[in-house]
C-alpha cells in the first residue's frame, strides 16, 4: 500500500492550477473526464522527491453531482487521500476485518478498482483505496501528452494552458492532518492502512509510505479533524498560500 495523492476540489481549477505550476514549479501529469467530476494531477517535486496533488473540477453534474454537494456545503479545500494497493478485494476484508466499513465498492473495470471509508471512521477525510492496472510510472518523463489533435497518451485533456513552469521546483514533503486523537489516528493511518512512523515529537506522528509520500497526525483539538494544510520546501522565503481553499505553508530551502 501506498499514498498515492491528496485531492483537492475547487469549482474552478485555472487559479489552484497557475498558482501550483507558475509559482511551485509543479510538473503537470495527467488528468481525464469523469462521471460529475474532471480530475487533473500535478507533481509537485523533482525527479528525486515530492507528492502528487489532484485537483477535482465539477462537470456534468447532471450525472453525479457529488462534487457540486461538497463544494455547495464545503467550498473549496480538501476532499479525500488516496491510496494504491494491489490487491484491492484482500484489503477491503482486512479493513472490514478491522470493524471499517468501506462504501461505493466499484471492483467492475479491471484497469481501476476502488472503495471509500467515510469522514467518520477516516479521521476527518474521505480516504480512497485504489488498484489499478495500469502500469506505475518511475519517472517524470514518463508522463506524456500529445497535445495537437494526437493520441492522449494519459487521458483527456481539458485543463486550460498553465503558465510557463517556475524553473526553481517547490517540493511537497507532507500532509499534514489535525486530529483529535493522535493515538486513534494511528491505529488507522498505521495500523489499517499500513504507514510506518519516521518521525515524531510531542504532539505529533510521521507516516511514510513507499514511493515517498508522508502523512503527519498532529494533536490538534482546536482545529477541525482532517487535512489541515501540505507542508513544502521551497526557493526564497517562508510563506504561505492558499490553493484550492488549502493552507500550504512553504519553508525555505535549505
């Protein structure tokens, strides 16, 4: 198993998408058209290290207005964690096993299989746990769109022109997640869905995942449980943005 992204929803994904590639130098990867959403992905990192984020756009909401609910009701921010696995039956019996009760269970397209666990047994997010036929890219370059009137390698392309990349890559290292409880948290992010802790202080847990992404639980009673903001490092000063309706707090290069 592994973290795979954290998606973000907005209703309109031009901004979230010229802040993320025009300012934190994030490579754009790939994206498609959906039932009642258009997903799109960024890496935001190098070749070496850094997470992938997913921005959600509603679009034929007539189909599926899901989306379109949890921004009437939400706005903009945070909307789930997704988790690959390779055999997505076996892990739906050891998460129910575990007393988790997985939803919207689609084991019917072999190329993509998925299932939910809901706010109220994830901690405060929608968690995702995918399996997916489709060969893992390494690489960055492996990424490929042919844009004029040629084969889509990796999807549809429906995304407006992101302005020129910044030449200095922002590197996301962590999500960083409030929860009431961190011992509780732990038993489901480590215990359930498999991360190992790397760091930790008072008040605070770290979970890795292969492949490089990072969950950190942080006691936080005065905060709303779930995704709290991504943490990065970047060129320039320290700062903070808001993208998507998401906190994300960039520490300087060092």
């Amino acid at each position: 198993m592994r973290l795979d992204h954290v998606a973000l929803a907005t209703r309109d994904a031009r901004g979230p998408l010229a802040a993320l590639v025009g300012e934190l130098g994030a490579t754009v990867l790939s994206g498609g058209l959906a039932i009642g959403y258009r997903p799109m992905q960024v890496h935001l990192g190098n070749e070496h290290e850094g997470m992938k984020v997913e921005l959600l756009e509603p679009w034929e909401v007539a189909s599926n207005d899901f989306l379109d609910r949890f921004l009437t009701r939400h706005g903009d921010g945070p909307h789930h964690l997704t988790f690959k696995v390779d055999d997505l039956e076996a892990t739906l019996g050891e998460v129910s096993a575990a007393g988790f009760t997985p939803v919207g269970v689609d084991l019917s397209t072999p190329i993509w299989k998925e299932a939910f666990l809901q706010p109220r047994e994830a901690h405060g997010t929608v968690v995702q746990l995918a399996e997916s036929s489709s060969p893992e890219k390494t690489a960055l370059d492996e990424y490929v769109f042919v844009r004029a009137g040629g084969v889509q390698l990796m999807g549809e392309e429906w995304w407006p022109e992101p302005p020129p990349r910044a030449l200095d890559s922002t590197v996301l290292r962590r999500i960083v997640m409030a929860a009431p409880s961190v011992p509780d948290a732990l038993e489901f992010f480590a215990g359930v869905l498999g991360g190992a802790p790397s760091r930790e202080d008072e008040g605070w847990v770290e979970l890795a995942w292969p492949g490089g992404g990072h969950l950190r639980l942080e006691q936080r009673a005065d905060r709303p449980a779930g995704v709290d903001r991504l943490e990065a490092d970047g060129p320039g000063p320290a700062r903070e943005l808001v993208i998507a309706g998401t906190r994300v707090v960039i520490n300087e290069s060092r």
